[in-house]
C-alpha cells in the first residue's frame, strides 16, 4: 500500500499525481498549488464529471451561475458537459491547495468556451490536439472514394 498525506506532500513539479503515486489508471486525481492571483486552467468542461476538494486556503470558483468562494473542507462536483464548466482561481493572499479528481478515460474532450477552443486528448502526446472550432473540416474531407463505399 502506498500512502501520500495531501496536506503535507511537497508540490515539487506544479501538481502532484496522486493517482499515478497510488498506482491507479482508472482515477486521474492531481494536487494543486495555487499561489496568491494565480489560477489553475482555463474556464473549461470536459464529458465525464469532476470533483474538487479544496485543502487549505480560499478558492474561488467560476461556474456557469456566477463564482463561489469555497475554503478549506468544501467539497464540489462539476457535471459532465456545459453545465459543469469550470475555472479555480486563488484570490485570497494566502496560498491555497485543492486536490481534483475524475475518471482517467481516454479519449477525453475539453471544451474552452471563452476561447471557442476544443482539446481530444487521446492519451498519447502526439495525438492530443487542441483546436479553435473554426478551423473544423468535414469528416469526408480529404477522403477520395468514401462516397462509393458500400
């Protein structure tokens, strides 16, 4: 069994990853560190829920309805799809730490509404491909033939 204590563990690389330190695939779980006007990503939702557990400081949340403030022990869920859109930020003049989670299925879609952007992340880098929605093609494009197929 392997053991990492959240409020302790040393944030050595930007996040810590919780899932990969306990073995997990099936869980992508991160701990983040969010210093004083810093945030954590872009406004964005993706198609599989996601969870936030805020362990020390104050965050606050952007979500479709307007910003929370949530501190230290508040637990939320952001939905699958729009209605689960999401950014952290940390406002506050302490440093603050949250710990994200949600299931690690590949491929997974990130939607950025702010900047009209789509992420697939396929689970390899040379695959994951973020893209503004104007620069999209129809599926036929570039495939001579496909008509006649049978």
């Amino acid at each position: 069994m392997s053991s990492l204590n959240v409020f302790h563990a040393e944030n050595l690389e930007g996040r810590i990853d919780v899932a990969r330190h306990a073995g997990s695939s099936a869980t992508a779980m991160f701990v983040y560190d969010l210093e004083p006007g810093a945030a954590s990503c872009p406004y964005h939702y993706e198609y599989e829920e996601e969870w936030l557990l805020v362990v020390a400081g104050t965050i606050t949340v952007r979500a479709p309805e307007g910003e929370y403030d949530l501190v230290a022990g508040d637990l939320v869920r952001f939905a699958p799809g729009p209605a689960g859109a999401h950014r952290m930020m940390n406002r506050g003049a302490e440093a603050a730490r949250m710990l994200l989670w949600s299931s690690a299925r590949t491929p997974a879609v990130s939607v950025y509404p702010d900047s009209d952007k789509i992420g697939v992340w396929a689970g390899d880098e040379a695959n994951d491909l973020v893209f503004r929605r104007g620069d999209n093609v129809p599926w036929e494009d570039g495939e001579d033939g496909w008509q006649e197929a049978g």
